[in-house]
C-alpha cells in the first residue's frame, strides 16, 4: 500500500496490518516446519528426537548469522522502491545472493563437523553420532534456506509478502509429508529415521527456492527490474553497504538467542522438573512472539520505504502506529499469561504423570513473569525494525549485547542462584535484560527520528 506524505493515522494503521498479516503468517508457518520435525522424531525414537535437538541448535545458531544479510536486503531494498530506483534494488540483490552464498560454503565444513564439535562440548557418543549422521545431509540445506531469506527479505520489502508466506507454506507441507515417508518408511520408502528427517529438511529448502525464484522471476513487480541479469557482475559498493548492515543484525539476533539458549542451561543446572516447565513456557512464549516479529518486519520495511521517500512525516507515524500496535499485542499476550497461565502448562503433560501437577506449579509462576517482559520484550522487537529500516544497526546491536549479556545474564544468576528464586528467578533475570534494551532502544529511536526531521542535524 502507497501512502502520500498526508495520510492520516487510519491510513497508517491499516497499511501496517495489512503487511504485518502475511509476515506473522510466515514466522509461524516456519515455526511449524520446525514442531513438525520435533513431533515426528518423538514419534520414532528418544534418542533421535534428542540428536536432533542438538544438531539444531548448532545450525540454528550458524543461520541466525548468516540470516543478518537478508534483514540487511529488506530496508535496503524498501529504501530503494521508496525512490523508484530499480538499479539500485538489483544491485543489493545480486550481493546480497553473493554474500548469502558464500557465508554458507564458509560454514558448511563447519556444519559437517558436527560429532566430534558435540563430543567436545560434552555431549555422549551416541548422541553425537546420530546427531552427525543428521547433519552431514542437513547441512547442505544451508544454501537454499539462507536463499530463502533473502528471497522473502526481497518480496516483503516489494510490498508481495503474502507469495513468500503460499512458497513457506507449501514447503511446510512437503516437508511434513517427507518426514511422514521417510523418516517411517511408509509407502514403500525405506525406514530411514533421523537421516530421513534431514533429507526432508533439503527437499523443502530446495522446493521453497524453486517456488520463490520462479515467483520472482514473473510477477509484474520483480520480473521487469532485471534481477537476474548479470549475476556475475560485482557491485562492491552495495557489498560493502549489505555486509555493513547486515553483520551486526546477524550478531543482534545471536545475542538474543543465545541468552534464551544460556537460560536453558541455567534452568537445567536446578533439574529436570524446573527445565520441564521453562520449556513449556518458553514454547507458547516463542508462539506468541512471532506476532511482534512480523510486526517487526512490517516496521522495517514501511520505515525504508519511507526513508527512501524522504517522507519524515511517514516516517514517524508509520512508527508510532507500529510501537502502539506492539504495544496492544503486547498486553494481550499479558492477559493470556495471567488468566490461562495453568491450561497453557497442562496441554503440553500427561496429566496421570506423578510430576505434573508440581512442573504446573513452577510453569504458573515462570507465566507470571513472562507477563511482566512482553511488554518489553515487544517493543524492543518493534524498535529494533524500525532502526533496520533507517539503516542504523551498528548501535542498536550494542545496545542489545550490552543489555542482555552484561545486565540480563549476570541478574539471571544473582536472582536465580544468588538470591535463590530459582527458575523465577532466572525468567526475572531475562525480563530485566529485554527492559534494559527496551530502554536503550527507546532513546535510540527517538534521537534517530529527530535527526531525520527537516532541518535537523544527524547525530554522528
């Protein structure tokens, strides 16, 4: 949706949900593809459920860096649709595919490496046996999943969300059928267990690619621009400019993920129980936060446009409407937290299980916290897309590190262990960390609008 430098808050309202829609659309089905592999392997083994788990988490964490130079592509791109400059929207393309490409041959020794790495990291034989045999496919799913991103960042950023959202949506589907044919051996296939589950995870990767590079390659809004032409031909100059953006977005969304992923180590040092219930929570707490990060991405995304419009009026609207929209999902999420904390917890246990009722205990408590953060947690998530979408992540991603490693990290361990609340303890320890840089980033953003106001001078 178009706007004129004199659309009113209505008009912004609307525009913002009508793109955030097929964007949260695209972060859930996402997260299903994933709840798909993890409720199949449970189906077939423990052991194949745990090595995957593990072998995830490696290359969970290898593309949420790699992922930063698709973030980078969408404001760069938007920026550019704002100023009809169909030159420049090829040339961030064309290197940030090189950049995606790349990055992924890099790591992919790493990925391939993946027994003996778990074997360090203390993790049994067996485990890392099976979790290798996982990875030596999976690994080279890398390409095409990182090409995803980037493919997505480029039709989101065009205003086309909801192709990318139909393309992950089918690969979702041929990935649940894969995993049901292989992983089982059913319709006449052969019983290929984990390793069947990581053909499935290639298959998908590369039918979603198939399916986006060929939308692409059509739609009135792509097919005219050129995109693929000249493939080979360097740009250094939007190179550097992709790479320059997109790093510390990559090294942004690692830190926060890491300090959930150091959270379960924490919770795991207090027992199985207390570990029992943060993963639950953490689960519809991850559920509910793919809202706020399509939200997130639609912020960006109207911000460049915006920007490449040099419309400061639209600017700042299209964000305040955004930060309010958060702000509402926010205290939705809050209600849900408090008033069914006990249904969420009890849905995920066997209720004839003798430990139930005490993980619902601990599970209530951690829902109570977690309701306190959303609010932050949401905003920060609002902010940090909109910074994306006026370029500017170098500062956002220390503000981010520093409030959740050098603030949130340590308060998990002085309130969990120090002060003995436990796994509350921990979860207080994180929602101090996401208010921490919900702050810092409030402050950011605001001195980022108002150095783009007419007349004023940007801040160094």
């Amino acid at each position: 949706m178009h706007l004129s430098t004199k659309t009113g808050w209505l008009g912004h309202f609307r525009a913002t949900v009508v793109l955030s829609l097929p964007l949260i659309g695209i972060h859930i089905a996402q997260m299903l593809t994933h709840t798909t592999d993890v409720v199949m392997l449970g189906w077939y083994g423990v052991d194949e459920l745990a090595a995957a788990v593990l072998a995830s988490e490696i290359y969970f964490v290898v593309y949420l860096v790699g992922v930063g130079a698709a973030q980078a592509v969408m404001p760069m791109i938007a920026n550019a649709h704002g100023a009809d400059d169909s030159d420049r929207i090829r040339q961030v393309f064309r290197m940030g595919n090189w950049i995606t490409i790349a990055y992924a041959v890099a790591v992919l020794p790493v990925l391939l490496l993946a027994e003996p790495l778990l074997i360090v990291l203390g993790q049994s034989p067996h485990l890392s046996a099976l979790a290798g045999d996982y990875m030596q496919i999976a690994a080279w799913s890398m390409v095409p999943t990182l090409l995803v991103s980037m493919l997505r960042s480029l039709l989101s950023a065009l205003r086309r969300p909801g192709i990318a959202l139909i393309a992950i949506l089918t690969g979702a589907a041929a990935n649940a059928l894969c995993n049901y044919i292989l992983i089982f051996g059913n319709w006449g296939a052969p019983e290929l267990g984990i390793r069947g589950a990581a053909i499935a995870t290639v298959v998908t990767g590369v039918l979603t690619t198939a399916i986006l590079f060929y939308t692409v390659k059509w739609i009135p809004e792509t097919s005219g621009r050129g995109l693929f032409k000249r493939l080979l031909k360097p740009n250094w100059t939007a190179f550097r400019e992709v790479l320059r953006l997109g790093w510390p977005i990559g090294l942004t969304l690692l830190a926060e993920a890491g300090l959930f992923s150091s959270s379960k180590v924490m919770v795991g040092w207090l027992g199985t129980i207390p570990l029992a219930a943060h993963g639950i929570v953490l689960q519809v707490v991850a559920i509910c936060f793919m809202v706020p990060l399509g939200l997130s991405s639609a912020a960006t995304i109207r911000a460049g446009f915006a920007a490449g419009q040099r419309d400061h009026d639209g600017l700042k609207r299209g964000s305040m409407t955004s930060l309010a929209l958060s702000m509402a999902i926010a205290l939705v999420a809050v209600a849900l937290f408090l008033v069914f904390p006990e249904s969420f917890v009890r849905l995920f246990l066997d209720q004839s299980h003798p430990e139930t009722d005490r993980i619902v205990e601990i599970g209530i408590t951690l829902f109570f916290v977690a309701a306190v953060f959303q609010v932050f947690d949401y905003l920060q998530v609002v902010i940090l897309g909109i910074l994306r979408g006026v370029e500017d992540t170098k500062v956002p991603m220390i503000l981010v590190a520093t409030s959740y490693w050098l603030i949130g990290a340590p308060m998990c361990l002085v309130l969990g262990f120090r002060f003995e609340f436990g796994a509350a303890g921990i979860w207080a320890g994180l929602a101090i960390g996401l208010c921490a840089a919900a702050v810092a980033l409030s402050i950011r953003l605001w001195r980022r609008l108002d150095a783009r106001a007419p007349g004023a001078r940007t801040p160094a």
